[in-house]
C-alpha cells in the first residue's frame, strides 16, 4: 500500500522530505522552460544569458536528491511500495534534469538565431502553442507525482501525442518557409531544433507520468500504447 506509515517517524519524514525536494526541482525545471521560451519568442538575450548560466542548478538538484535517495536505500533498506518509491522519484529527476538540459538548448537557439542582426525574424505562434502543452504536461506530471492521481497521469501519457503531431505540423511549415526564401535556411534550422527540445520537453513529462502509474499499481508502463496505459490505471 502507497503511502502507509512506518514505525520510524524519522522515515515518513525522510520519504516527505525527498518528495518535497522533487517538487522543488521540478518547480526550478518548470521556469527554467518558461523563461527559455520566452527568450526564444521575445528575443530577451539577458534572459537567454540566465537560462543558459542557471542550468548547473538543475544538475545541483539532481545530484543531491540521487545522494539522499543512495542513503535512505542504504541507511532503511527499502522494500515494496516504499523501493518503488525511491526507483521512481531516481527516474524521475533523471527526466528532470534533462529537461533543463533542453530549454538550456531552446535558450541556445534562441541565441544565434537573434544573432548578427539578422533581417527575416521567424515566427513563433506554433512554437509558443506546442511549448505551452509541453509546459501544462510537466506540470500536470507533477501534480501525478505530488497527489498519486492516476487519472493526470494518464492525461499527461495521451498528451504526449498531441506534442508530437505539433512537432510534425512545425516541420512541414518550416520546410515551407525554407523552400520560399533560402534566406531563412540558418533560422529555421535553429527554430527546428528549438522545436525538437521541446517535443523532448513532453517526451520526458510523459515518462514521469508512466513512472506514477508504476509506483501506484507494480505495473511498468513504459513502451506500450496508451490504451493499455488507460486500461492498466483503470484496473
């Protein structure tokens, strides 16, 4: 049973405390995307400068939540619901810091697409529309993780294809706009590969949504469709 009480208070107060710092880095993980994207859509080239020098925060994070996870495996040798526990929430800030890991890189390509004074400025309503679906899926994948809600979790899974298909609409236009006017090759390279961070964004939501429904049911979700997602939260 998830969420039961142990002998140890020192233990409840433990699992509470690294549930805590998860929803901590993924709060410094989520403005990390938000201020990324704002840069790219702004041309903000001091918030561009702050994305990229703040991603080290997020890998800080990382670090110490694995540390406290390796102790707590160490020091109260968990078993059952309380082990899936520790797998998910390693899993978990692995997704996370890869996050970070992507809107440094939005923040990047937004860098040298404002670079040069370039004339042909791209852009941007498709890339704002699809980021804030990624953005509204890691937040959502969150309250999962926070709340043990199964039903965001499966949101969150089925979102992940409307992500995708964005993704693909992007491609198609920027191909497009290649093809008018060879002026705009170097830009839409840059904003496509803007776009596929973000498209990664969600990948990496969508997978601390599948690692919920892990812990809550024993049941590894990854790699299979979401009909049998739907039909495994619903069991």
């Amino acid at each position: 049973m998830v969420n039961r009480k142990h002998i140890s208070k020192q233990f409840d107060a433990d699992l509470e405390s690294l549930r805590m710092s998860v929803l901590q880095m993924g709060g410094l993980v989520e403005e990390q995307i938000e201020h990324a994207v704002k840069a790219l859509t702004t041309a903000d080239k001091a918030l561009i400068e702050q994305v990229v020098a703040d991603d080290h925060r997020v890998n800080d994070m990382e670090v110490s939540i694995d540390e406290i996870c390796s102790q707590i495996i160490a020091r109260r040798q968990p078993t059952a619901s309380d082990l899936r526990m520790i797998i998910m929430v390693i899993k978990i800030i692995t997704d996370l810091e890869r996050m970070g890991d992507e809107a440094a890189k939005i923040a990047r390509m937004a860098k040298l697409i404002y670079a040069d004074g370039r004339i042909h400025k791209p852009r941007f309503v498709e890339i704002r529309h699809v980021a804030n679906i990624a953005m509204e899926m890691l937040r959502r994948s969150l309250d999962a993780f926070a709340r043990l809600d199964l039903a965001e979790a499966v949101w969150v899974a089925r979102q992940d294809e409307l992500v995708d298909e964005e993704f693909r609409s992007i491609i198609r236009q920027l191909i497009t706009f290649m093809m008018e006017d060879p002026r705009n090759i170097s830009s839409s390279i840059e904003i496509l590969f803007a776009a596929k961070a973000i498209e990664r964004i969600g990948d990496h939501a969508k997978n601390m949504s599948e690692y919920v429904i892990y812990l809550v049911k024993g049941k590894d979700v990854r790699h299979v469709g979401i009909e049998e997602i739907e039909r495994e939260a619903q069991e």
